[in-house]
C-alpha cells in the first residue's frame, strides 16, 4: 500500500505522512520536516 507523501513548504523535500505530521489532543496539527527542521504548528483541519 502506498504511503501519502507531505511536502515541505520551506525545502520542498517529500516525507511520508506518518513520520511529518503529529495529531494532538486538541485537534491541532503540527508539521515537523525532518530534513530542514522546518515546524508548522496549529494547521487548520476538517476536525477543527
């Protein structure tokens, strides 16, 4: 089965979504790119 890929907005580098995004319990999101450190936090979802 195929893994979706995140890109990242600052280096442009492909990730697969597991090991970029973090859910937490308060319906935030954070995007963590493991090849520039880049962090996006509270990323708006259909969950809230």
């Amino acid at each position: 089965m195929h893994t979706p890929q995140v890109v990242c907005p600052n280096c442009g580098q492909q990730a697969e979504l597991e090991e970029v995004l973090t859910a937490q319990s308060n319906q935030n999101v954070i995007y963590t790119c493991p090849s520039c450190s880049y962090i996006m936090r509270n990323i708006i979802t259909s969950k809230g």
